[in-house]
C-alpha cells in the first residue's frame, strides 16, 4: 500500500533505507498489509510507524499497479491531520510540487503512480 500524501499542493516523496538494492530510491510511504487488517488501515499504520503522522485517506489513485515479483500497489491520496512527517525508517522525505516530481529517482514500481498523481495536486489545500 502506498500513501499519496499532499498538502499546499505538494506530495510526500520519501526515500528508502533499506534493502540494499532499493536503497536511495524514493517511493510513497507505505508498506505490507497484516493478516486480518484491511489495505486502508495497514496504510493508516505504516504512515504512522514510518514518518510520525496520522492520515486520513482519500481518493484511491488506479487500481492495482504492478510490482516486481508478482506483488501489487495499491495507493490513495492521504492528509496529514495529525504530527509533522519525519523520515523515522526512511533516509530522506521531500515534499514535491507538480513541476518538481521528477527531481527524485523514483522506485521502478511507484513511477506510474506519479503522473497518476498529478492532477490531485492542482488546488490542493494545506499549509
């Protein structure tokens, strides 16, 4: 699951730590779905242990966006209502606006999403 998370119309990039071969790539937060948790509450609280924040999710972007080995993305738009994001399990976060959103190397499976995102960029509210 990932979190598009946007605020004063700019998105939450944040770049992986770990493992080594994804290292230094920049993905949405996220992460896996526990047994028994829906996609929504596992995204709820993978935002929370990764950057320190509450969320609220919106609109889900797409439908399943294809990953290597066979596993799935899933991603909804998200604010932050709560806490100020922090890179708890991550090496960086950077907050893109639609003319900054390939300043990062984006993680091969989250590339799709981004231009997926854009348009929920545009009047975006937030500080």
């Amino acid at each position: 699951m990932g979190a598009a998370i946007i605020s004063g119309g700019r998105l939450l990039a944040a770049q992986r730590a770990e493992p080594p071969e994804l290292a230094g790539g920049w993905e949405f937060p996220g992460g896996k779905v526990d047994p028994g948790e829906s996609d929504e509450d596992a995204l709820v609280r993978e935002c929370h242990e990764e950057l320190d924040v509450k969320i609220a999710l919106a609109a889900r972007i797409g439908g399943d966006w294809p990953l290597s080995l066979g596993g799935v993305l899933r991603v909804w738009t998200a604010t932050i209502i709560e806490g100020e994001a922090r890179p708890l399990e991550h090496l960086a976060l950077r907050w893109l606006g639609a003319d900054e959103l390939h300043d990062v190397l984006w993680l091969a499976g989250d590339l799709p999403v981004v231009e997926a995102v854009r348009p929920h960029l545009r009047g975006a509210a937030g500080p």
